[in-house]
C-alpha cells in the first residue's frame, strides 16, 4: 500500500476526532441557558474536556505502544460521537460536561497514537513533516467543528441537532472502521498498559510555551463567545473560534521552514500580542479587531508553537514518541484549562471584560519570564536551540 493511502486515512481520523471537539462550542449559551447558569459553570463544562484528557495522558499515554496505534484511534472517533449524542438526547450543561469529559479521553487516546503512528509511516528520518501532517489535520479538526455549526446554525437557524452534528455521527463509525483496517507499523512491546508521560530533557520551554499559548486560546474558545453573545454578536462565534485555530494551520508551513527554536520565539512575541488586540476589540466593540486579535494568537498556539513543540519532543524522543507527546500536552492543556475555570469564576464576580483584563496581565508577566528564564539558560538562547543543546 502507497504510503499517502494510510497517511491520508490517518490525517482524516485524527481532523475527525478534534472536529467533535469544538462542535459544540457555538451552543455553549443554548446549554446553559436550559440549565440556567453563568459564567463559570460554562467554563467549567468547557475545562471538563481537560479532565478526561489529563488521566489518559498521564496514565495512558503509552497505551498505543501495548496494544498498536489503530485501536486507541479507532474508540476515540466513537468516543466522540457518543458524547455529541448525548447532547442531542439531553441538551443541558450536566450533558455538556459529561460530553466534553468524553472528548478529553478521545483526543488523549488519538493524538498521543497518531502522532507516533504517522512518523512511523512515514520513518524516522521525517518526522518533522509527521508532526507537520498531525498538528495540520487536528488544527483544522479543532477549529473546523465550531465553523460548521456556526454554518449549520445560520442556515437552519435555533437548533439542538444542527446539520454538523448528522456529519459526525456518519462519518465517525465509518472512520472507525476504516482506522481499524490500517496497516500496523509499530512492532508490539510487552510493556505495561499504564505509562506515565515522558518528558524530554531541555525541552521545558517549548511546554512552558505551549501552557501559554493553549490558555490564551482556552480563553478565546470559552470565555470570548460569552462576551460576543452579550455585545448581539453571537453569530460570529463560530468564525472567531475557526479563526483562533485555522491561521495557525496556514502559518505551519512558515514555520516548518524555521528552527524549532526560532518558531518558539516567534510565537513567545505573538501571544500577548494577539490577546491585546483581541482585548481591545471586546472593550471597543470592534469585531475588525477581535477577530485580528483572534488570528495572531493562532499563528502563535496552532502555528510556530504547536508544531515547533511537537517536533522537538518527538525528535528528542525517538524510542518513546507516543509517551513524550503525552508529556507535552499534559503542559498544554493544564494551561488550557485552568487559567479558563479562573477567568470563568471572576467573570461572575467582576464582568467578563475585568476577567479577561486580568488575564491578560498575568499572562504578559508569565511570559516576560518565562523568556527571561530561557535567555539565561542559554546564551544565545536561540542558538543554543538550533544546535539541539
């Protein structure tokens, strides 16, 4: 079998299982309004998907290495189809945390597996491109599903069961199946099934900056549609929460032609940046700028971070890539959920706009040292990166 056959069947698995993700993310109102809550149960029920994910990362990150990459991938396109079903049956905020824990599980289970099994496809020697192909199909997949609900919702107007739903639940099972029949290519390893995370000597900044740059998208995910909604700009939830991932996919190629250390630089600089102007555009009631706002800090989480991250870890990680993925988002998504449930909680105390101006000092000061930190490491610390040190 060609290689593309597998490595297309694969991309198309993984963008399927983040689509579930966010493909409720333009009915986050909708759910809470049945259930009548704020702000911080919205946020919560958001931060539950990181409670399904981290238990799987932290304990079943290498569970692919036991049984082969096919099958983890395979229940994670159900898995995701499940808890979009539940909220169909029972519409309500309970049924949104019951969901979103659902579809932690499916991401940890599918990106720590499909990450391994794309670079041995493709081997060793490419596993930048690997990582490339991964970080592309799954950004598309994260910010693909909230579009076309946003899509669905305007053209069928108020809806539980909008047209991107009835997409899923066709197409996950026959994934599934399809995932199952994909040619193995890792040998078997007589390993335990519980395997913690690994993480790579010398690549703390790169999960320093993934925290970072996945809480300033958590932020815009859960938090920014709330305040949309409260301004009447509802309908472009959707568009904002495509946008906050789908540069990020443009901005890949850009950065696979710069050193990893390079790209994480880049993206150390477009994250606050980003998250001001997207600021500035809900204090004004611009939408120019929310969603300028919105694409820059995609270009930093979904393009020169993501991927500049994603393969380092694997590069310095040959014998255990499943395992060091798991590590990597373990940072990712501690930042993409807590700083998320805390912003929620003050946005019911003092109004979304105080929360998300609070964020965003905290988040200039965490990066000042964080790079701070990195430039007395290493001295040039760019090129001390570029040279793999």
């Amino acid at each position: 079998m060609s290689k593309l056959i597998p490595v297309s069947l694969l991309a198309l698995g993984l963008f399927t299982v983040t689509f579930a993700v966010n493909l409720q993310a333009p009915l986050y109102d909708a759910y809470a309004a049945e259930s009548d809550v704020g702000a911080t149960a919205v946020t919560v029920a958001f931060a539950a998907y990181v409670g399904g994910l981290m238990p799987t990362l932290l304990l079943l990150g290498g569970l692919s290495d036991r049984i082969g990459r096919r099958v983890p991938i395979a229940l994670a396109l159900i898995l995701g189809a499940v808890a979009t079903a539940l909220l169909v049956q029972v519409p309500s905020w309970t049924s949104l945390v019951v969901a979103r824990f659902l579809l932690g599980i499916g991401t940890g289970l599918a990106t720590t597996a499909g990450t391994a099994y794309m670079t041995e496809i493709l081997g060793s020697d490419r596993a930048k491109n690997a990582a490339l192909i991964v970080t592309s199909a799954t950004s598309l997949g994260f910010g693909g599903g909230a579009l076309a609900t946003g899509i669905s919702l305007g053209v069928q107007g108020p809806t539980l069961l909008p047209a991107s739903y009835i997409g899923l639940f066709v197409a996950a099972p026959v994934l599934a199946v399809i995932a199952l029949g994909l040619p193995r290519m890792d040998k078997p390893r007589a390993v335990s099934i519980l395997r913690l995370p690994v993480f790579p000597s010398g690549t703390w900044m790169f999960g320093a900056a993934m925290a970072l740059a996945w809480s300033t998208t958590g932020m815009t995910i859960a938090v920014i549609p709330l305040e949309l909604a409260a301004n009447d700009l509802g309908g472009w939830t959707g568009l904002v929460i495509f946008l906050a991932i789908f540069v990020g996919f443009l901005c890949q190629p850009i950065a696979r032609r710069m050193t990893n250390g390079r790209a994480l630089a880049l993206g150390f600089i477009l994250i606050p940046l980003g998250f001001v102007v997207l600021l500035a555009g809900v204090w004004l009631k611009v939408l120019a700028f929310v969603l300028l706002g919105t694409g820059i800090t995609s270009a930093a989480s979904y393009g020169f971070t993501y991927l500049a991250s994603l393969a380092e870890v694997s590069l310095r990680a040959p014998d255990d890539r499943a395992r060091a993925t798991a590590g990597l988002l373990v940072y990712a998504y501690f930042g993409f959920s807590l700083p998320v449930i805390v912003s929620g909680a003050l946005a019911d105390m003092f109004g979304l706009l105080s929360a998300m101006l609070m964020f965003a000092a905290v988040q200039i000061a965490v990066t000042t040292i964080i790079v701070m930190t990195w430039k007395r490491a290493s001295v040039p610390p760019f090129d001390a990166l570029d040279a793999g040190i």
